[in-house]
C-alpha cells in the first residue's frame, strides 16, 4: 500500500505530466453572477449563475429570454471590469440600443477596448471555434450564444434542398459542448446558451429543446423561462396620451435540470417593458421582488398584528407596496434583504417553498 509521501509524489507528477488546469490541487473558486432576478437566483440556490459552468436557458418567443441574459451580461461586465463578455448572435435580433437602456456597456469603445465582442457567426462551425476560442482565452468572463436553436451547420446550408443532412449539425454542438464544459472551468468563465422549444415529431411528450440531446450532459442547470398571463397576471397596462400600452408582464422560470443542486424551483417575477415612475425602469421589477421575497423568508419582519414592516437599517413602513417604494430608492437596503434572502435559502422554510411569486400583495 503506498504511503502518505507517495500519494503526494504521485500527485504532483501527474500534475508537472498534465497541468495544473488538467490536474489542480485546489478547487475552483466559484464566482456567481446574479440573473437580476432575485426570485431566479433564490431558486438557483447559488444566487445566480456559477462561474465555470454552462447554462441553458429555454424558452418560446416573446418570453424574455435575450432580455434577462443581456442583463445578466451587464452584471458580469460590472462584476469583472477587466474582463470581456461576448455575445455570440447566431439570431442576428441583438439591438444596441435596447441592450443599453438593460445597463449593457455594447458601445464602439468598449469594443474598441476589448471588453466588448458581438461576433456574427454565420455556421454552427463558426459558433463553435468562436465560442471555443473566447472560453479558453481567459480574457472572458461571459458568453452568451443566442441561440442553440439558430445554429446550422456549413455542409447543411450548403447542399441543395432534399439531400440527406441529417446529424451534421447535432455532431458539431455535441463536440462544441463538450469541449466548453472544459474550457470553462479551466478559465472560470461562464456560458449561457439561449435556446427555443421544436416540435416533437413523434407526438409523444410535448415539444423538445432544439439541438442535439447531448447538451444536457455539458449543461450544468436548464432554466425554462415562459411569459405567464390569466386572471392576476394579465400585463400591467398605463396609459400614453390616448392609448394604453403594456409596460410590464409576468414571467415563470422553473429550473428543470440541475447539477449543482436539487432542481425544481419556480420563480416568477415581473419584467418592466417600458420605464415608468409607476414600475421603474425596464429589466425585472427588482423592488416588489425584494418587498416580496424579504417578507416572505422573514428577512423583512413584520411588527405586531397589522402590515407594518420593518426592513434592516430603515425606520419601519406601512404595507408593502411601501416597503417596494422604499427599497426602489435605496439600494443599500436592497443589498441588505439580498444578503438575508440568500442566507436564508439553505433553511428549512426556504427549501419547504416550492416557488416564490412576486406578486404576493396580501397585507394583514
């Protein structure tokens, strides 16, 4: 049996034969970046994205897919100054201006500083020597690849209608995924693959993620996303001049597969459309899902029988719509309930709640 002097030996040849990327002695120290959506990375149970890992994020049209990831895209260049992001936009639907009003740095001299990179590929071979080469740099801390369902591969967008394609593009995002789950972890860099719902030909089990079914064994967590209506959660509408417009729907996510934790979780938050004094600027109404959040783990307590709340470092308030009001303007309280929510998600009352709504109104 070897010893302990022998373990260690061996250990390290492996580590001068192979690397230190190959064979580390210490594990990866995890950044996580949060989705912007406090209910989102309550139920990620890391309080957002994990650096090193790859995530896919599915979703019909019109759900908020692209806007969520260009927000989390702002958060990552926020987090990491003095790294790049990259979106690599298969869909060609990427517009700088509404990528600025969700906080995005997409100007001409962040990408003439570096910090900045929206390539255009045109093939899935293109996708997956972009998306291997910005991963593996170590100069990116975030990619998003809009989207797995946009991506064709060269010899299909070659040949003529009716010759028999089938499986090339499938065999591309196979390899390109299982080469990112390396790439990522090595560079602790983080990837977000936007995708879309196909039809499933076979009529059985509802409609299937597009790409190949490979994906999901490189992906560390699946978020499905969806806008969400019905009685309660009919878009908020206000009026401009003589019309009356959408500035606000519901959204769902459900984290349906989940590797670095219990998948399972349901958040639902509302997406502001438009600015409005009313709701706050667009991206996620980030002030009613703290109200709601801090309130429903304790984080925000109640006092005595009626609906006062009392938020930690502020006076108290009276209902929550005035607590929202009051964290809307004070971001140091928001980043307060954020601490307490995220240490609360590992106890008991938070693991017992199956999904956190942001639209709970309900004053004593």
């Amino acid at each position: 049996m070897p010893n302990a002097r022998q373990l260690a030996d061996f250990a390290t040849s492996l580590e001068k034969t192979f690397g230190t990327k190959i064979m580390p002695k210490e594990p990866l120290v995890r950044d996580t970046v949060s989705t912007r959506s406090l209910t989102l990375d309550w139920a990620l149970r890391h309080g957002g994205l994990e650096s090193g890992c790859i995530y896919e994020m599915i979703g019909p049209p019109d759900s908020g897919k692209t806007s969520l990831a260009i927000g989390i895209l702002a958060e990552a260049q926020r987090m990491f100054p003095d790294r790049a992001v990259a979106y690599l936009d298969l869909e060609k639907t990427f517009r700088e201006l509404w990528a600025t009003r969700l906080g995005l740095d997409c100007s001409p001299a962040a990408a003439r500083a570096g910090l900045w990179l929206h390539p255009y590929p045109a093939t899935s071979e293109d996708a997956s020597d972009l998306a291997r080469t910005l991963a593996g740099s170590g100069m990116v801390s975030f990619i998003v690849i809009d989207s797995v369902g946009g991506m064709e591969s060269a010899k299909v967008l070659g040949n003529k209608a009716g010759k028999d394609t089938m499986g090339k593009n499938a065999q591309v995002i196979t390899r390109m995924g299982k080469e990112l789950a390396t790439l990522t972890r090595q560079e602790n860099c983080t990837i977000l693959m936007i995708n879309q719902p196909r039809a499933n030909y076979s009529g059985y089990g509802g409609d299937l993620s597009a790409g190949p079914k490979a994906l999901q064994h490189a992906t560390t967590a699946k978020i499905d996303i969806k806008r969400i209506g019905g009685e309660g959660n009919e878009p908020k509408k206000m009026k401009f001049g003589d019309s009356e417009e959408p500035v606000s729907f519901k959204t769902r996510a459900i984290i349906k597969r989940m590797k670095n934790g219990t998948p399972g979780r349901t958040a639902e938050f509302w997406f502001n459309i438009q600015d409005t004094d009313l709701y706050g600027p667009v991206g996620v109404f980030a002030a009613d899902e703290y109200a709601v959040m801090g309130i429903r783990l304790g984080v925000i307590a109640r006092e005595g029988k009626g609906s006062y709340y009392v938020i930690p470092g502020a006076p108290k308030v009276n209902g929550r719509a005035a607590v929202a009001e009051l964290l809307r303007g004070r971001p140091d309280l928001m980043e307060n309930v954020r601490k307490g929510v995220l240490e609360a998600q590992a106890s008991e009352a938070a693991e017992a709640t199956g999904t956190i709504d942001a639209e709970e109104n309900q004053d004593a």
